[in-house]
C-alpha cells in the first residue's frame, strides 16, 4: 500500500522534506512526473516537473532525471528549503504603496527588506500578510496556497513593482502571460566593474547550485538547470561600477543575480552572489572606507524591479508602469559619480 508522511527533517542539503511516498509492491512503470500527480492532487504537474529538474525530487535517496519510472518499493521524498507550514495568512495593517488600482489587478512598489509571501523564517511581515488585511477574498493560484494574489514576486532586498491579481479571470490572464514571457519586465541594478559590451544577451541556464540549494548558479554546459536569458544595456559607467538596466525574457530565481555574477559583474552588495566586496578599485584604505561607507547607505544588493508591462486581463489595453529608484539606491550612485569626477 502507497503511504506519506508530512515531515519536518534537515537534510544535509538544507532542505526539509516535506512527503515521502513508498511505492507498492505491484507498482507498474510510471513516469515519476505522472506517478506523484497521483499522490499529491494539490500540486499541477508543472510545479512537480520543476521540482524534479530542481532536484528537490528523490528516488531511494538519489536525484532522478524527469524520464524515470517508479518501481514496485520505490521510496520517493519530496523536499523544499522551507519546512512545511499552515498555509493560513494571518492579516497584518503593513501600509502598501499603492501606485495604481482597478477592480481587477493593483500595482504595488515594494520597498526592500519586505518578503513578499509567508515562509520559513519570514512568516509575518509579508506583502501577502499586507494585502490579506486590505483586500478582501484575492484569488490563488492551483497549488500556490497561502499566496493570495500573487502572479510573481521578488527577492526580500529587491526593490519595485509588483502586479497583484484582484479576481480570478485577472489571474489566469497574468499568470498565461508570465508562461509565455510576454510580460515587459525591466530592473536596474549597480554592478562591479563595467560590461566590455555595452549591451548583450546572456543566455545561460540557471538551477539551485550543487553545492548549496538555496543559491542559483549558471550551468553554461552542463545539462542542468532551466532555459534563462537576460538582455543586459549599460546605463552609466562609473569606472568602478556601472549602472545597467537588465532585461528579462525568462524569470528564474535569482536569475539576474546569478547571470551578472556569471559575466564577472555581480550586484553591488550582493552577499550571496560575492558582491559584498570591493572587486574593482584600488587597494588603498581609503578607497575601501568609501566603499564600506556606501554598503551601509544600501545594505543589499543594488536591484530594482523598474517597469512593468502587460496586457490589462478585462480591457486588452496594454498598461505599462515605470518607478523611480529608491533612496539608497540614489544615494549611492551620487557618491560615486562624485568619486569619480575627483579622483
């Protein structure tokens, strides 16, 4: 008989499993894709085909390929980087910078530092505890429980705009949008050094690091990871850094992240991704201490979500949404123009 168990166990990948389902004794050959859509209705098949090429799906403790077939006695675990949790969203008064609103979607300019759905380590606080407490009854998508509204979302420290889905319809519409890439996305972002091309294309696959799950790496020839491309322009050059306005024709985790880093230009601040040091410049004390000093003024990485474009789910007009770079994120390209120009 096929059982599962709900756990709460840390791997050594730092991953919590949350299903482990034993395969019967007279399990016939079934594509593993197709055998947990069986096992975990909750989940589309599409969610579980990631998961499988994420490596957070295991057979007998070992990663599987998307093709494998389930065996009779077959153990099979599914783990996330969160560990398992109620999906209730508890509503919480969090003002929200609101910069257009209709009956059916909303656009919202999220400030760093807010996380913007439930999860572990951050399970209130959020833009979903945020708009649970302003809006009433928002939509969710299949499988995306405890993320009323949310078509996408962006890291905790990036900065900008978000679409928020209001009613069904509206969901459905932004979310076959995001599949197919026609979504106009733009971000801006501070980056070490200066593109030898002052525009380009990075077309590299990207998938959790081998090492440590919760990092996105590039797998230029390796067969791992997800189709990813990023169409990059640079802005200003600031001998030291660069301000480029980056593009998104797909939308991986960490995607813009992980590609600068890959082209030798990481976010400015970035600690995950190796930013969080001077890696241009020169080695004298002062040039480090001008540098520390503009780490503290914007204590994450330097990443913007500028502009927002898409076809409006109700009229069919095509709505575009453009916002200014926040504070810090001013502050600190001022002070290197002013390095610059002086020394």
């Amino acid at each position: 008989m096929n059982y599962e168990e709900d756990l709460m166990e840390d791997d050594e990948e730092g991953l919590f499993e949350h299903h482990r389902i034993v395969a019967d004794a007279g399990q016939s050959l079934l594509r593993i894709d197709k055998f947990l859509m069986a096992r975990l209705p909750n989940v589309t098949r599409t969610k579980i085909q990631d998961g499988i090429h994420e490596g957070f799906v295991k057979v007998n403790d070992t990663v599987v390929k998307p093709n494998y077939k389930v065996h009779p006695h077959d153990v099979l675990t599914v783990s996330f980087p969160e560990p398992p949790r109620d999906t209730d969203v508890l509503p919480e008064n969090i003002p929200l910078n609101i910069v257009y609103e209709d009956d059916h979607l909303l656009i919202v300019n999220k400030v760093a530092g807010m996380v913007v759905h439930p999860a572990y380590q951050n399970w209130s606080g959020t833009l979903v505890n945020a708009l649970t407490y302003h809006f009433q009854n928002l939509p969710q998508m299949e499988g995306n429980d405890g993320r009323p509204g949310l078509v996408h979302r962006i890291d905790k420290d990036t900065s900008g705009l978000l679409v928020i889905a209001k009613t069904e319809k509206a969901m459905t519409s932004l979310a076959k949008q995001f599949f197919d890439h026609s979504i106009e996305r733009t971000y801006q972002a501070i980056v070490w050094g200066v593109p030898e091309l002052p525009q380009g294309t990075i077309n590299v696959n990207v998938g959790r690091s081998l090492k440590d799950r919760r990092v996105t790496t590039a797998f230029p020839e390796a067969d791992f990871g997800r189709t990813a491309i990023t169409h990059y322009k640079l802005l200003q050059d600031l001998r030291y850094i660069s301000l480029i306005e980056c593009k998104l024709e797909t939308g991986r985790t960490h995607q813009i992240r992980a590609h600068m880093k890959f082209i030798g230009h990481p976010i400015f601040n970035d600690a995950t991704y190796g930013g969080n040091e001077p890696l241009k410049g020169t080695v004298f004390s002062k040039y480090k201490q001008f540098v520390d000093n503009c780490f503290k003024i914007i204590p994450r990485q330097a990443l913007h979500a500028k502009t927002l474009g898409f076809i409006h789910p109700a009229t069919g007009a095509h709505m575009q949404f453009d916002s200014e770079l926040p504070a810090d994120f001013k502050e600190v390209m001022e002070k290197w123009e002013n390095y610059v120009k002086y020394n």
